[in-house]
C-alpha cells in the first residue's frame, strides 16, 4: 500500500549546527499534539507581554496547563524521532505567576524525554534539565547536545528512538497549583510549515485540471454536502503560496461531521495519476485543520475509498498531493474508473469547535479524464450560449440532449430533458447560475446571468 503523500512544497534549507525550528507558536499558529494528566489549552492570552523588559515575550496567544497535583504532566509529541546519539536541542518559554524550586512554591520544572513504547518509567527514560521558577515573567529553557544519551535501561536502541516529552511544571511544590504558560516550542529539525515555493500551480503529466482559477480551468461542477456553503471566485486569503488572485471559498456547516463539498467531473482512471489541490486553512486552534477525501463513482458508496489528509498548516496555502491507489474502502470499481471527489472537513468533528471554519482551494487536478466520443465531444465543444443575460428563454446553438441548472452554492434548480424553443428560466430569481448541458457521453458548464 502505498502511502499518502502531504507536501509542502518547501525551499530546501541544509540544517547546520543546531539551527532551531518553531513548532509550537499560538500566534503562528503551529501546534504539537499534547496530551497528559494536567489540563491543557491551546490558546489564552499571554499574561505578561512586558516582563522581562530586556526580553519580553510579545506572543498576543500562548498555550497553557493547570495541574491537579504536584506532579501532573504535559506530554508532547515530538516532530520526529530521536535515536541515541542524535544531536538534539529543545527551547522553549514558560511563566508562572509565582516563583518555584524543588519543595518550595510553586515547585521545579522537570523534563524527561522518553519512547512512546517503552513508557516513561524511571529506566526508560532520559532526564534533561530541571528549571527553577523565578516567576512573574517569561523565562527560557534551553538544552542541547551533540549526541542523545541511551536509557538506564540501554533498550532505546531496539526502538524507533524517542518520540515524546514529559514536562512537569509543578514538580515538588508545597501545594500551591498555579496555571503554567509556555510559547515557542523549539527543536532542531524543520517544520513543514514554509509558505509554497513555487506560488503558480503546475500540472502533473497524466494530469488535468479539474478546478483551477488561474487560468480558469473549470472542468467540474459543485455541490456542498453536510450543510457547508462555497462561493466561487472569492478573493485570495494570501498571494504568497498561490498566486492566485481568486479562489473558491468554502464555509463549514455547523454541526455537522460531514460537511463539505463534492466535486464531480468526467470519468478518469484512478490507478494513472494523483489528486493534487492547494487548500487554505483559517487558523482554528480550537480544532486544528484537516481533510478527508472520498473518492466515488457516479456517488456510490460501494465504491468509495477515502484518504485522510492531517495536519494541514493554518493560515497559509498547503499543497496536497495523494496516490489515488493508497485509500481505505471496501472495493474499488472493477474498471478502475471514477469521476468524484468529495472534500471533508474537520471530518467527525460534529462540534461547536469548527462550527463555520473557513477553507480555500485551489488547484485541483486529477488523472486525466477519459476520451469521449469524437460525435459527443465536438458537439460540446462546438455549442454556443446565444444571448447572456437572459430574461426568459436559454437558446444554445445547437439542442443538448439533457441539461440541468445549478445555484452558484451548486444546488440543482432546475432539469430539462430536451429543448424545444430554449429553455424556460424565466421563474428564477435574479442572478448568476450555472448552465450544464449533455450531448451523448459529454457535457459543458456555462455562467449565465438571470436578469
């Protein structure tokens, strides 16, 4: 199987000495998974932007933790594994209110660092520096080393190598429980989450554009699906990343775990290329950001396989690239073909956490639609939309053999199945809609305007 594939398409950087990386900034929007038996919270103001005054901590949000007891702890994550005799560094920023040692106040900080396997028990583990607490201003902790020392118990070595963190920020006080605030996690490896190199789009071989609005590649039509709204033509959150000046913009349903939109176009093999699409995340630290995609032929659940696509970046453009031949399901089509996808997101979250989270996206291509009949295709390239606006009557140059019209949220209003005259639209609402029309095994999308 082969595996999903997130690229941030990134400026390579050569990592030298112990060049630092941020991968925990609230108002950067960057976080590290944390779990643990004190209580955690991603985002609260900082408390003091001033203090020190020759190092002030100007973060507008830091995370922070609330223990229970002495010797609750914050788990993190770590943005990759470390094997023994790795080079390693780890920063960070903390605040108390009141200041802490070992057995007094509010207690020392204690960090160890250990396999998520193996368990954080006293062979298993390393401990790094404790820090002391002078309180009432932000203070840094620092660590680094050449080469990460083995356990007590010298079994790293049979292991991935560490993968988590424990800190514990109120580590032998005299009962005095304060909230703990940290900002710029750092270690010494690179985080994906570099702005796009290259800010145009380009087209895989074996590839075509299914939705692209530069330059207006529209080769798919819209539907939402769990309660989501999407407007088409929005301005760009950001030109850094994709340029883009205009992109489709889409609002999550409230409530609703599976709120999303559905793209569907003409039929393709989905064992000949990947989907690729860029896709702008506003930072939501309440539920982080992510996709699943569904792919599907003519809406059929039997056929469905479904790719998970987690974390994407907020607040940044966001390359996705997925192998079309790695999703989970139950089957795939006997032909291999499909011709949907449906884009998910914060899929499962049914919450108030994501209740209107916004998302952009751009440049969507997949494998390269099949051919259709020469009669069919150059009928559909061929046929004209007479008069645009209309006030009553649709007349195309030539009679499709079906045709539907959409709203610009992509919801079906009204269905012909043949045209006499032209088509009847004159009890539509003012406004633009969409227009698709079918000849044989092909089909075109035209904007039209109601007057």
């Amino acid at each position: 199987m082969k595996k999903i594939l997130l690229t941030l398409t990134l400026a390579l950087t050569s990592l030298v000495g112990f060049s630092q990386f941020i991968h925990h900034s609230v108002d950067e929007c960057l976080t590290l998974s944390v779990t643990g038996s004190a209580t955690y919270t991603a985002s609260v103001a900082n408390p003091n932007s001033q203090d020190p005054a020759g190092d002030p901590n100007t973060s507008t949000n830091v995370s922070s933790s609330l223990s229970a007891g002495s010797n609750n702890n914050l788990i993190f994550t770590l943005p990759t594994s470390y094997s023994v005799g790795d080079a390693f560094t780890f920063n960070f920023r903390y605040y108390s209110s009141s200041a802490g040692a070992n057995n007094s106040g509010s207690g020392r900080v204690v960090v160890r660092m250990y396999n998520s396997t193996l368990g954080a028990g006293g062979t298993s583990r390393i401990n790094l520096p404790v820090a002391n607490k002078t309180g009432g201003q932000w203070e840094d902790y620092s660590f680094s080393t050449a080469s990460l020392d083995d356990n007590s118990a010298g079994t790293m070595g049979t292991t991935t190598g560490y993968d988590r963190i424990q800190l514990i920020p109120s580590n032998n006080n005299d009962n005095l429980i304060e909230t703990f605030y940290f900002d710029d996690v750092e270690f010494n490896v690179e985080v994906d989450n570099a702005v796009l190199a290259d800010d145009t789009a380009d087209l895989e071989t074996g590839n075509s554009w299914m939705y692209d609005h530069s330059p207006e590649n529209f080769n798919a039509t819209i539907s939402e699906t769990g309660g989501a709204t999407f407007l088409e033509n929005q301005a760009s959150p950001s030109l850094s990343g994709n340029s883009s000046p205009t992109v489709l913009k889409i609002t999550r349903g409230d409530d609703n775990a599976n709120s999303g939109i559905k793209l569907s176009g003409g039929d393709f093999d989905h064992t000949a290329g990947n989907l690729t699409f860029r896709i702008y995340p506003e930072c939501n630290l309440a539920a982080g950001s992510n996709v699943r995609i569904r792919m599907r032929k003519d809406s059929d659940n039997v056929t469905q396989q479904s790719f998970d696509i987690t974390p994407l970046v907020g607040n940044q453009w966001n390359e996705v690239t997925i192998d079309l031949t790695s999703g989970t399901g139950s089957s795939t089509t006997p032909d291999n073909i499909y011709n949907e996808f449906v884009f998910l997101f914060n899929q499962g979250d049914a919450t108030s956490a994501s209740n209107g989270t916004i998302f952009y996206i751009d440049a969507v291509q997949a494998p390269e639609q099949l051919p259709l009949s020469t009669e069919s295709f150059e009928l559909a390239n061929s046929v004209k939309l007479l008069k645009n606006p209309v006030s009553n009557t649709l007349q195309f140059s030539k009679s499709p053999d079906t045709a539907a019209v959409y709203s610009i949220t992509g919801q079906q209003v009204m269905k012909f199945d043949s045209m006499e005259e032209g088509y009847d639209v004159s009890t539509l609402k003012s406004g633009l809609y969409l227009i698709e029309v079918t000849f044989g095994s092909a089909s075109k999308v035209f904007k039209f305007i109601k007057e």
